[in-house]
C-alpha cells in the first residue's frame, strides 16, 4: 500500500506522530507523539481540578450530579478549551503532514521506478 495512505491513517487512527515515523522523520514523530501525550495528561489534570473546585465547599448532601454540574459549568473553562483545541490542531497537523511527506515519497520511489 502507499505511504501517502497508510502514513496519514497511522496518525488519524493510531498514534499522531506514527505516520511521521513510518515516512522515516523520527524526532518529527517522537515530538508529535509526546506533544498529543503531554496535551492529553493536561486535559486530564485540567479536568481533575475543575470538578475538584467544582465540589469543593458542598456538603455530603447538596453531591447530587444536578449541583455537581452547574458549579463544574460555572468555573472558568478558558485553558481546558486551549488545551483541546491545540490538541486537534497538533492532530490534524499531523494527518495532513503525513500525507502530504508520504506522497513525496511515493512520488521518489516511482520516478525511481521508471529510471
């Protein structure tokens, strides 16, 4: 199959950055991997302490989901929105990135074919 499909469907459907790997740009593929890794862990923490200042201060009594949930919409949501937004920029980029190296390649092997 061509790398310019199989690079890009590694790094939509698998791990962003695998495309990158297999079209042969390592340090490329290792930044974009630990670059989704690390945006991931942060959305995570991020989230962990939202709902944990979203139920802070509320009695045993009034942790019903309804009051969870309007407390957890009211906190300031600006850098879990940074977060994910980055998140799929870096994914796209790596998609669109893969495809368009993959295709090079594909492009060198079949002129090299036809010498």
């Amino acid at each position: 199959m061509k790398k310019s499909i199989i690079s890009p469907l590694c790094s939509a459907l698998v791990v962003p950055g695998l495309g990158q790997i297999i079209n042969g740009q390592i340090k490329k593929g290792i930044i974009l991997c630990l670059s989704v890794f690390v945006l991931l862990i942060s959305a995570v923490v991020e989230t962990y302490f939202l709902i944990k200042a979203s139920i802070k201060g509320l009695a045993l009594n009034e942790l019903y989901p309804e009051m969870v949930i309007s407390k957890f919409k009211a906190q300031d949501h600006t850098l879990l929105w940074i977060i994910c937004i980055t998140f799929i920029v870096v994914w796209l980029y790596s998609v669109i990135d893969a495809f368009i190296e993959g295709r090079k390649i594909d492009l060198q092997e079949k002129e090299g074919h036809k010498k």
